[in-house]
C-alpha cells in the first residue's frame, strides 16, 4: 500500500513540476527522471518483497543477501561498460551514460 502511494506522490510530482519549470524541454525532461526514478523505487521495493517471499525461511536471509549482493554489482558494473563500449566505438553517446 505505501508504495503505491509513494508512486502516486512521485507522479503527482512529476506533473507539478512540469508547469514549474519555464521550457518546455526541460519540463519533459523533469518529469521522464522523476518518472524513471519512482519507477525504478517501485520496482526495487517489489523485488525485495517478491524475493523474500520466493526463497524458504530457512534460506531466506542468504538468498537476499544474495540477490542484493548481485544488484549492487550491476549497478557498479553498469556505467563501466557504458564507458567501455563508448570508447570501442571512438564516439561519444550521452546514452551510454
């Protein structure tokens, strides 16, 4: 329940703050991270609840500390192979970041 309504928030935010700002770019950009970042909450909230329900009682605090472990490392690695690729390609992507 409190992560819907969390997201709730977070667009309502992103709504809001799309009539703050004065260009009409930086409105929609604004509002697609505000977006993307209760997104990316919620669905990080769902994982922990879905994992601790997946895994045994037994096994349960490994299992999320592994799955988590291997989050963490992603997000590590993530940007490094952006950055790789980006120089494999010898141009330059704001995407890849």
């Amino acid at each position: 329940m409190s992560v819907t309504v969390s997201l709730v928030l977070c667009v309502t935010s992103a709504i809001i703050g799309c009539f703050l700002v004065t260009d009409s770019a930086d409105a929609l950009v604004l509002s697609l991270a505000l977006i993307g970042k209760s997104s990316i909450s919620g669905g990080w909230a769902a994982v922990q609840i879905f994992s601790a329900e997946k895994f045994p009682t037994l096994i349960r605090n490994i299992g999320i500390a592994s799955c988590a472990l291997a989050a963490r490392v992603g997000g590590i690695v993530a940007p490094q192979i952006g950055l790789a690729v980006s120089c494999l390609l010898l141009s330059h992507n704001p995407m890849l970041y």
